[in-house]
C-alpha cells in the first residue's frame, strides 16, 4: 500500500523489443510508457521480470512501469512474473496497446473483455484473467484483414508523428486518474487534450 492507501498498481506498455520495431504501430504502448517515466520522474529503466521495469509515484500511489522484452505473444510472462512479486490484483493492472479498431488518435479504457484478435492481450490475460485496464489506443484498420499484420509491424508514417506524440503525452500527463481507479474521468481528459490539439473534430 501506498501512503494514501491506494494499492500498489502496474502499469505496461505492450511492444516488441529492439530497434527494428521501435516505431512500429504495434508499439505505441511501449511510446506511451517511455513519455510517462518522462513525465513521472521514474529512474533509469531496468531489466526485471523479463523486460524493462521502473517506478513511480502516480497519483500518490507506488506504481511499476513495465515493457515485457518476451515479444508481444508472450507479454503476458512479465506481467504475471511482476504482479506475483509483488501481489498486485489484476484489477491494479493497466495495460497500454494498439487498437485496430479505433480511429488514429483516438482512445477508449475499457476494464475486462474479450481480447480482440490482440495478441499480446491474449498472453496476458492466459497468465493473470481478463479482470485488468486495457487502454485502447488507436491506431486504424488497413481496411483489409490480411493486410493487418504488415500493417502493425510497419512504422507510424511522418504524417502521424504529432498525433502519436501528443497521445502519448497526454496519456502521461492524466495518468494519476488511471491510478486512482477514474478511467471514464482519464478518457474524458485525453479526449479533450487531443481535441484541442487539433487531432479531430467533435
């Protein structure tokens, strides 16, 4: 427990390691987490529970930052082998990845549920059940589902970037509202900041 009484949560960017992959699609929940160490203060990043691992304090409550390094069929090891570690519940768990079936830019929270067709979703939720945050970040469909895979492994066009970087940024930035168990109020705000930004219209 944290000093407010707010439990121990763990937060995961999904992705798949190396430089090969760094700007993929697929990887924008490692963009997101890498921005929130950024923006939280959290130390050098670390290799623990099979990927990269570090802390913060986010909305005063002690939080793990963790990107599994298993490649995303496997994500769900990392998180399993962190949250034994350190009992945290599935429902204390959020985890950060690519939607398929959002709109660029756009972003949904979502607690429990299927798992879409996402791998790394499917791992995780074999090793812990479905009782865990999903962020839902946008990304858009090729329109064609045998296209999908390419398209997730192949890197955010020029043209994205801004979106990207202001998505992730925003998901820091609100990121003690996912701490404290607000994810409407989270959507809510990420929604408003990206609107503002100009990224999409009402």
């Amino acid at each position: 427990m944290s000093l407010d009484g707010l439990a121990m949560k763990l937060f995961v960017g999904l992705g798949n390691p190396g430089a090969k992959y760094a700007h993929n699609r697929h990887n924008i929940g490692f963009m997101a987490l890498d921005v929130m160490a950024q923006i939280h203060r959290a130390p050098p990043w670390r290799s623990r529970f099979q990927g990269e691992a570090s802390e913060a304090t986010i909305g005063g409550a002690r939080t793990l930052l963790l990107k599994p390094l298993t490649y995303m069929n496997d994500s769900g090891r990392a998180v399993q082998a962190a949250c034994q570690f350190y009992k945290i519940e599935p429902a204390d768990v959020v985890v950060f990845h690519d939607e398929l079936d959002l709109p660029p830019a756009r972003l949904r929270v979502k607690l429990g549920g299927g798992n879409a067709g996402h791998n790394g979703l499917r791992s995780i939720s074999a090793e812990i059940g479905n009782d865990y945050v999903r962020v839902r970040m946008g990304i858009g469909h090729p329109g064609n589902k045998a296209l999908v895979h390419q398209y997730v492994l192949s890197d955010f066009a020029k043209a994205e970037h801004p979106w990207v970087e202001d998505l992730c940024r925003a998901c820091a930035q609100d990121a003690e509202l996912l701490a404290k168990g607000q994810g409407s109020s989270f959507a809510n705000r990420v929604h408003l900041a990206m609107e503002t930004a100009g990224h999409y219209a009402t």
